[in-house]
C-alpha cells in the first residue's frame, strides 16, 4: 500500500536521485526524464532521502565514476505523483509515478570516487 505524497510531517522536504552524467545532460535537453532501465521495469523512479543515500549508492552504484546526485524539490513534481513505498528492509522510500521534470532539479551535484572507491556524498539540504 502507497505513503501519501510529500511533502508532511515526517518526512523530507527534498529527495535524490542518482543519474549517470548522460542521464543529466538527457534530462536537462529533453526537460524531462522517465529514468533508467531500472526505473522503466519497476514503473516508477527510484528516489532516496538523504540518509538513505549511502546504502543506495553501495548497493546499486558501487564503483561508477559518472554518476551525479539530482536535488529534486517534491514541490515541483505532478500532484500524487511521489509516493513513499516500503523497500530495502521495510523502510519507505520516496517513488516517483512519472517522468522527473527539469524544473523538479535544484541542482545537480558531482559524487566523486575517494581512494576506497566509495562515492563521496556532498553536503545536502533536508528541507
């Protein structure tokens, strides 16, 4: 059963989405994105709130060097569309029912590899 849409008490104000610097660059020309081949399979896509962003990057990102952190104010996304969902061992995560749209980006970070070859998550905004 479907979360109710954010934002509310509770939860963030502002979600993530990991993309691939292609991903963006498609993203940013087309003015809207319907996700990875992940995303399209599973219907929806995948978002992370910012304390659930580490565990995303080791379990589906490990290693790759292109990748990009998408800031997305739920604000600007279709009315209804997000919804928060039970996943990786019964926490909800945030699940978007249509294409993410530029104007939903407040700004797209670099998630450089350290020497371990872990992503090195920039400082984000909660709220």
């Amino acid at each position: 059963m479907s979360a109710p849409a954010s934002p509310e008490p509770g939860r963030p104000g502002l979600v993530y989405k990991v993309l691939s610097t292609a991903d963006l660059a498609r993203l940013q020309a087309e003015g809207a994105w319907a996700g990875s081949a992940d995303d399209r399979r599973d219907g929806y896509v995948h978002l992370s709130t910012a304390a659930q962003l580490p565990g995303t990057l080791a379990r589906h990102f490990a290693g790759r060097g292109d990748l990009v952190l998408g800031e997305v104010d739920p604000a600007g996304l279709p009315a209804g569309a997000l919804r928060w969902e039970p996943s990786r061992g019964g926490a909800l995560f945030p699940h978007l029912y249509a294409s993410l749209p530029v104007a939903a980006l407040r700004r797209a970070l670099a998630l450089p590899l350290n020497s371990f070859g872990l992503h090195e998550v920039p400082p984000l905004e909660t709220t």
